[in-house]
C-alpha cells in the first residue's frame, strides 16, 4: 500500500531525524551552491559586460548587414546586371543561331550599341548571378572563335547545377583543350561532364567523347566501358546509333 507524510508530521526515530537532518543539509548545500555559481556568474558578467555588448553587437550587426545587403544591394544589383546584359545575351543568340558568327560573338564580349559586353558584365556585376552566367556565354563564345585558352578560364569560372548547363561548361572544356592538343585534359573533363548528371542528352554525348578519346590514348577498356554504357543505358540517344562500330574497335584493341 502506497505511503504519504501528512502535513505536519514529524519524524520519532533517532534514525529518521538522522535522515531528515541529512536531507536539510544536503538541500541546503544545493542552495549554497546555486547561490555562489549564480553570484559569480552576475561578478562576471558584470566584470565583463562591455565585452559581452560588443560581442552582442557585432553578431547583430553581421546579422543584420548580410540581410541588408541580400535586400538593398545583392538584389537591386542583380537585376541592373539582368538588364545590362539582355544586348549581350541577344548577340550571343544571334551567333548561335544565325550568321556573321564571329562578328555577333565579338559584339557579344565587347558591346555594341552602346550596351554592355559580357566582359564588362563579368567585370562589373562580379559575385552576381548575371556575372556567373556571363562566364558561360563568353567562355562559350570564346570556344566558338577558337580562342581556347579564354575558353577555358571562363568556362572554368562558371558555377551551376543546372542539369544541363553544368555538364555543358565541363565537356567545352574538353573540346577546347582537344583543340590545344591536350587529350589527358579533354578526357578528365569529358569524364567529369558524363558523370555530372544523368540525362538522354548530355550523359551520352560526353560518353561517347571520353570514349573516343580514350581510344586515343590506347585506354581501350576505359573506352570500351564508355561506349557499353551508351548501348546499354541510353539506346535512343544519337550516339547510340552508331555505338556498335567504336564498341568493336575498342573490343579489338583490348584483345591486342
């Protein structure tokens, strides 16, 4: 049966006085405690309390500065590099999908009309999204005018996960150091564009460039890998129509 002290009650044993003495002091020495601890915590703070109002302060003004910057000037700037760059973007689409290429791509880096390039974009507007897409657009155009060593560095700059800009920025790598003769370098960004995503339209296609000039390099395995992926894992891409032939030189050069 379940026990209670009732109010008032006092113990008539030695050894319950005993006890109850020992539980009094015990509470007692808590309080002591709680008491010191709670009386140097106050000391300190009040020793130190300059110190801890700028340590308060500057959190808060980091705080409060990183979202004034978000509001007041990461955006505003952003949409004024948005706005800057729409000439530049138009020239750049006009190369891809018109003529005078090489004309309409130099306007697209350096201006035209009285309107910003993509090179100024990227000077100008750095750190924002507008000066990331930039390094794309002119690394691409750069690519396009065969000046591949600028390819590289802004391709190289550009940052994204976008499914198929990403891959897109790392195989025009590999084209453009396969233009500065650098195989070992073409292959390792070729790799890095097939592994990066897996879609029906960039994964083949660089698939099939790492394979190729795998088969290069005398790395027929590496390449017959490649190309057995393609057959297997994406049989409605382009590259897949013609598979075969490059999975049997490579089946030939593995066996020598």
């Amino acid at each position: 049966m379940a026990t209670y002290n009732k109010r008032g009650y006092k113990p008539k044993t030695k050894v319950a006085k005993e006890q109850n003495i020992e539980e009094g002091s015990t509470t007692a020495e808590v309080f002591n405690t709680l008491d010191e601890t709670a009386s140097k915590t106050e000391a300190f703070v009040e020793k130190n309390q300059k110190y801890i109002f700028v340590i308060i302060g500057i959190v808060a003004a980091i705080v409060l500065g990183y979202l004034g910057y978000n509001e007041y000037i990461a955006k505003p700037k952003q949409v004024e590099a948005m706005n800057d760059m729409f000439q530049a973007q138009k020239y750049f689409n006009e190369a891809v999908n018109g003529t005078e290429k090489d004309s309409l791509y130099n306007l697209a880096l350096n201006g035209g009309e009285g309107k910003f390039g993509l090179l100024d974009i990227i000077n100008e507007y750095s750190g924002t999204q507008s000066a990331n897409l930039a390094n794309y657009y002119a690394g691409t155009a750069y690519l396009r005018l065969k000046d591949y060593k600028n390819a590289v560095e802004h391709l190289g700059n550009f940052k994204s996960d976008d499914e198929i800009l990403a891959p897109l920025a790392k195989g025009n790598i590999g084209d453009a150091f396969v233009q500065l003769n650098q195989p070992e370098d073409a292959l390792d960004y070729y790799e890095q564009a097939a592994q990066m995503r897996s879609n029906e339209y960039t994964t083949p296609m660089y698939l099939y460039k790492a394979g190729t000039i795998a088969l290069d390099l005398g790395q027929a395995d590496k390449a017959l890998g490649y190309f057995e992926r393609i057959k297997n894992d994406y049989p409605n891409s382009t590259e897949a129509s013609t598979v075969d032939v490059f999975i049997g030189k490579a089946q030939v050069m593995a066996n020598k």
